[in-house]
C-alpha cells in the first residue's frame, strides 16, 4: 500500500511535463506485466472494475470494465496518469482563498457550491484525497489544505443528503428489510488511506505541525480561519471526517490481506482520534454524527437496514460508546446496540420487523465470501457487549436491553461464556454484597452457554458446567434449586450428577448459602430427585453417583438401587457393576455385593491368553466375597466363574484360595456352617478344578502353535504351574503323565522343546 500510494503521488506531481507523465507511464506498465508483481489487496480474488476515476472509462455497458484482469500495487498509479490539473474549477480550489469574480458563484444550485458558496469538488474520494497526498508530498501545504476543505465540505453534504434521501423513502426500504451496498470499496482500509489523509492533513494545521498553521500564517495572503465556517476548526473537522469515514457502510473485502488492512486502518485512526481530547465543540459533533449514522439508513454502518457482508461497527461502536456515555448515555447505548449486529452469522436475512429480537441460527460454514478476520471482530463484539455491560451495572433496564442483544447477536458460545464470567467478576468485586442485577444476567449467559454446548462439543465444557454452579450459588438457593428442577436442558446426566448435584451437596456449599436445617432438606430433596432421574436415563455413567447422593434418604437409596438392578441385565457392563457392588460392601451391603457381583460375572468373558485383564482383582474379589458368605453363595458363584473365565492361571489362583480357608469363616453368621475345608473331590470345587486342568491343556496347545524357541523356557515354568493343579485332583498323578505322554507324540517335530520337557518332567 506504501507502493501504490507513493507512486500515485509522483504521478499526480501538479508540473510534470506530458513528456515526463509519458516516461513514468510507460515504466509502470513495463512493471505491471511482471508475473510476480505484487497484487493490490494481496490476493487472486477481487475483480474490483476502475474505480479510480470519478469518471466511466468507456460508453456506459461496456461489459469489458466487468472483466478487467487483476489489479496489481501499479495499476492505480497507471489509471491516475490520465488525471491532470487543468479543470478551472479544482485550480480555483487550490489557488484562490475567495471565490470573488468567480463566474459560478451566484449559481448556488450548482454543484461546485455548497448553499453557503463553498466550493466543492466531486471527484471519487480516494482520488481526491491522492490528490491532497500529492499536494503535500510536492511541497504545495496551503494547495493540500484548500482541497481538503472542500472534500469534506462535499462528503458532509453528501451525507446530508444521504439522510434527507433516506428519510424519504424510509418506509419502503424498511418495507424490503435488506439492502445492497451504496460502497464496494470503502475509505477505512482502502488501499489509498483517503481518510487517514484528510485526518492528518487537517489535524496538522489545526496542531501547527511544521508544514501546517505555522507555515501558513507566515504567508499574508493565507488567512486560514476564512476556510471555516463560525465554530469550526481544523480539529473539528478532523475529528468529523474521521467520524464519517469510520461509519461508512461498506462491503468486507476479499482476501485476507485485505481484511487485515480494514481492521489495522480503523485500530489506527481511532488511536488518533483518542489522543484528542473532547471539548465541547467536539461532544457536539460527536452528537451530530453519532444521530446522523443512526438515521442514514443503507448509507451508514449503522443505520436500521444492515448489508449481510458489510464490514461491522463494533472496534468503532466502543469507541463511540466511552466517549459519549459521560455526555448523552442514552445516545450511547442506541449507538452500540445498534453496533452489536453481525449479519454474516445470522442464516436469514432480518426481516422488516426490527422490534421483536430474533433468535437467528448460526451457520457458521459455507458463507461466502471467507471472513478471514471473524475470530477478532467476533472478540471485537464481544469486548463491545463487555464494555455496556460494565457500564450498566445497578441499572436492571438497561442490563436487560444489552442481554437481550448479546442473546440476538452473538452466536460463539465461547464469547458468550467470557462475557458471563466478565459479568460475574464485576457482580461479585465488592467486599460488600454482590450487584443482584449484573449476576442476574451472568447466570442467564451461562444458561444460554449450557443450552448452546449441551448437543454441540466444547473442548471448556467441563469448566463451563462448574462455573455455571459456582455462579448459581453466588445468585442463591432458587437459582440452584432451578437448574437442578430443569437440570435436562442444561446438562448430560452425567454431569447432572457428577457436577451439579454433588457441588450443592457438599459442605462448602452449605455453608456458602448459610442455609437452616429445613432449606437443606429441600435442596437436598431436589438434588436426590435429580440423581434419580439422570440414573434412569443413563445407569452406566449415573448409577454410583445416584447411589451416594441418596444414602442418607433410605426411600432414594432403594430406589437407586432397584434402578440399577433393572440396568444390570442390559444397560450396564461389567466394569460398572463391579464397581458398584464393591461400593454396597464397602456401605455394609455384602448380600447386595453379591448379588451385582453376579450380575457382573454374567457379562464378563475372559480369554486363556487374558492372564492380565483389568477385570481379574474384581474376580479374585468377587469370590473372596462369595466364599465368606458360605458354602451356598460360593457354589452359585463358582458355575458363573466357570462358565465366564477361561483363563487357566486365573482359575487356579481361584482355586487355591478357596481351599486355604474355610466358606463362611469370615461371615457373621459362620454358627450355620460345620467350620470343614470343602472337598476337591466334590461339586462345585470338582466342577472348578475340572475347569482349571482344562483350561491349562487348551492354553497349552494354543501356546504350542505359535510359539518361538526365545518362549521355551517360560513354557516349560507354565506347564510346572499346571502340574500343581493337576496333583489337587485325586488322579492328577496319572492324568498329567498322559498329559505330557500325549504333547511329547503330537509336537516330537519340536524336538529341542521336547528335549526341555523330558528332562524336567521325563
């Protein structure tokens, strides 16, 4: 962009000679034919026609100004060779201080004069203002000056006359509800910084800069307050073209380079405008501009009736918003509401109707053109509905209207979560008691949040369902109480449970609510309900946390437990119902222990090869219980055992146990059992340690069909295991030698490995 601005000044030198003009022209073509030259808006996309001149290049139609090749850093500069400075109307601009003798002076409907005989100059702004750039640049400060004044004598006609239009035709426009365009390519982040030119050229006079006021007044024939009208000054003037400039409804640019330049040139001219500081001519015409970009309709970024992929308000809206509050909040607070739309999210068009809020859906892919910048103008809105809500602390009316408009127009829920913890960290800042109103409306963004991240995945989901508890503690007791009664619109069972219900239950909260015995009660009533409700729905993840938020109300306990009987058979995996049958026993259930270890068993399935399943302790624990409940209880359980593990070493670990002590030693009720050893010899330790020899002879050959000489020796320690077991049987002796006899004929290819077992087992 310093490229093209600074080759439109060398063109646009006021004494070139055609000769010279003709030299430069042919250079720049020369460049502009370049493959790698450098393109204007930094990408392939735009297709923008000639804008440069006021002018059309060509008979009106010519389809050829629609199919113009890319425009590259030259092309502006090329177009401008064909400006000059002959026109008697701009030299009398730029050479004269009173129009007197001037032959249109008395024409006052023409339009080279303002109605109070100002001259104006109709050229395409960003021309216009090269132009100016051109002037200062070639050493020509008082020439710069006197054109500027009169393009921003123009633009403020022309927005006077933009608004009286709309005004006009207001009923239809609005009828409509859409708009086009009035700008395709806009004078904040325009290539050319006609904006940022007329500002500093303005402001330096005002300020006195060293080609400015103090230059001028050294000359007698500049007088240069007869360039303003009473009231003005070049600071006034500055500051309203910048206003004017920053409101202007145009279209977002493509590309991202672009895009960028549009957010850089607005964060710049703004940071210059906030080093002025409003006085009371100034807070003047922030008032006037700030009512006329209100009312201008399609012209003005924001006026009623919004293009969907016009460049947002929301950077200048802020800026607006701060320095008017002190002066005229209710002006403010139209200003940014107004601001806080973002159209290129909303799916549908806003229809006519601008009174009811509606609650559009996002749809967020496939728009066109790509919004390159969006993550930092949607942090541009947000930081905007920031800054009221701040503002509106202690007014209920007000913080209501700017809900109501983040609820409308912000559609990240991201966003909506950190205006929500925003609102709550100024709610909750004080010493004294929280501001009711502002945590009012944090805890009903963080509903909206709950609702928006409920079906969608968040990677802060977690974070956002504590948080949402936190602040509805801070709110009180019915605000708890609320979310837990409509807890299904907010929240995953799972976190019903595991977050919500658990948090109010605990202690701190208690406290917290300094709540009497009988609150308690109902807040614990409404949280036992609720985890009853989220066990039935989702007993897998649910069921425990259900279980232990009603163990002190025995009416919810069965109940839990009854709805986890009903899952057992199933909704429920094995994992999940071992752990909750430890739980009963570690309550003081045993029987109920038993019973969902059981249910457990009839869900698992081990493998031989599954020597280190994660499920294994719960087995070993499953029949540890059995057995010290007795004789019964093991013999049901050892069938299930057999029947679900095929995992030899499991099996006699199982085994071993369970001849070691006496069943029902441990229980409390031992007085019933005759305090002897079970027999192998007899069911149901026959049918387990049938069960085990079995399982080590199909391990063995499994193992025999794949296995490598760096295994030998580990199978060689695995088939000691296995004549333990084998010796536990009354004829182990012999069935293990036909054991050995039988592998030594069917493997005596292995012969190494054979050599191994005959000489540790003959």
């Amino acid at each position: 962009h310093f490229v093209m601005s600074l080759w439109m000044c060398i063109v646009l030198n006021p004494h070139y000679k055609p000769e010279q003009k003709g030299f430069w022209l042919r250079q720049l073509r020369r460049w502009n034919s370049v493959d790698v030259c450098p393109l204007e808006d930094g990408n392939h996309g735009s297709e923008l026609t000639n804008l440069t001149n006021a002018l059309p290049q060509g008979p009106p139609g010519n389809p050829d100004s629609l199919t113009r090749p890319h425009r590259t850093v030259f092309t502006r500069a090329i177009e401008a060779c064909d400006l000059h400075w002959q026109d008697p109307h701009l030299q009398h601009i730029i050479t004269e201080d009173h129009y007197t003798n001037y032959c249109y002076h008395d024409n006052l409907n023409s339009s080279l004069f303002d109605a109070r005989g100002w001259p104006l100059w109709h050229e395409h702004v960003p021309t216009a203002c090269a132009r100016v750039d051109a002037l200062r640049s070639h050493g020509y400060p008082k020439e710069a000056l006197r054109l500027a004044i009169a393009i921003v004598h123009t633009l403020r006609r022309q927005q006077q006359k933009q608004l009286e239009f709309f005004r006009t035709h207001k009923k239809e426009l609005l009828h409509k509800g859409i708009t086009s365009v009035t700008n395709l390519e806009g004078w904040v982040g325009h290539p050319l910084d006609p904006i940022g030119t007329l500002f500093s050229t303005l402001m330096e006079t005002g300020r006195g800069g060293e080609d400015g006021a103090a230059a001028l007044t050294e000359l007698p024939v500049f007088p240069t307050q007869r360039f303003l009208e009473e009231g003005d000054t070049f600071v006034s003037l500055a500051v309203e073209t910048a206003l004017i400039g920053l409101g202007q409804q145009r279209v977002m640019p493509d590309g991202l380079y672009a895009q960028e330049k549009v957010c850089r040139n607005e964060e710049q001219l703004l940071a210059k405008l906030q080093e002025v500081d409003l006085d009371h001519t100034l807070v003047k015409i922030f008032r006037k501009q700030a009512t006329s970009l209100l009312e201008a309709g399609p012209y003005s970024g924001l006026g009623e009736l919004l293009y969907r992929e016009s460049v947002p308000m929301h950077t200048f809206a802020k800026y607006l918003f701060t320095s008017l509050l002190p002066h005229d909040a209710e002006l403010a607070y139209k200003i940014a509401l107004r601001a806080m739309r973002l159209p290129v999210l909303e799916s549908t068009s806003p229809s006519g109707d601008f009174s009811r809020p509606q609650h559009i859906v996002s749809v967020v892919p496939n728009r066109l053109p790509r919004w390159f910048t969006l993550s930092h103008i949607e942090t541009q809105q947000c930081e905007l509905a920031s800054t009221m809500l701040t503002a509106a602390k202690g007014d209920a009316r007000k913080l209501e209207t700017v809900l109501e408009s983040i609820q409308k127009n912000i559609h990240s829920s991201s966003h909506i979560f950190k205006l929500a913890q925003d609102a709550f960290k100024i709610a909750t800042l004080m010493d004294s008691l929280p501001d009711i109103t502002l945590l009012k409306v944090s805890l009903e963004l963080g509903l909206q949040v709950m609702r928006m991240t409920l079906s969608t995945l968040n990677w802060r989901r977690r974070e956002m369902v504590r948080w949402l508890v936190t602040c509805a503690t801070e709110a009180g007791v019915f605000a708890l109480d609320s979310i837990m009664q409509s807890w299904f619109t907010l929240f995953t069972p799972t976190e019903a449970t595991s977050v919500v219900a658990t948090t109010v239950m605990s202690n701190s909260t208690i406290v917290r609510l300094h709540l009497d015995c009988h609150q308690q009660e109902n807040l614990a009533n409404s949280a036992r309900t609720l985890a009853l409700q989220c066990a039935m729905k989702d007993p897998q993840n649910c069921a425990l946390s259900a279980l232990t938020l009603c163990e002190k109300d025995h009416i919810a306990f069965e109940t839990a437990y009854q709805i986890v009987l009903d899952a057992a058979a199933t909704g429920m995996n094995y994992t999940q119902l071992f752990t909750i049958a430890r739980y009963m026993e570690h309550r003081g259930y045993p029987m109920r222990a038993y019973k969902l270890a059981t249910l457990a068993m009839t869900h698992l399935n081990l493998s031989y090869n599954q020597d280190t399943h994660p499920a294994i302790n719960d087995v070993l624990w499953a029949c540890a219980l059995s057995h010290s409940l007795g004789k019964n209880e093991l013999a049901s359980v050892i069938p299930l055992v057999v029947k679900s593990v095929k995992c030899a070493t499991v099996l006699s670990d199982i085994l071993r146990r369970c001849t070691l002590t006496t069943p029902g030693m441990v229980a409390l009720h031992s007085r019933r059992n005759s305090g002897k050893l079970m027999p192998l010899e007899k069911a149901p330790l026959r049918q387990l340690l049938d069960a085990t020899i079995g399982a080590y002879i199909n391990t063995t050959h499994s193992r025999l069909t794949h296995i490598s000489p760096r295994h030998y020796s580990e199978f060689i320690e695995f088939l000691s295991k296995a004549r333990e077991t084998f010796l536990m049987a009354h004829d182990g002796h012999i069935q293990f030698t036909q054991f050995i006899d039988n592998l030594k004929q069917i493997y005596k290819g292995k012969k190494k490995l054979m050599m191994l077992v005959r000489e540790r087992f003959g």
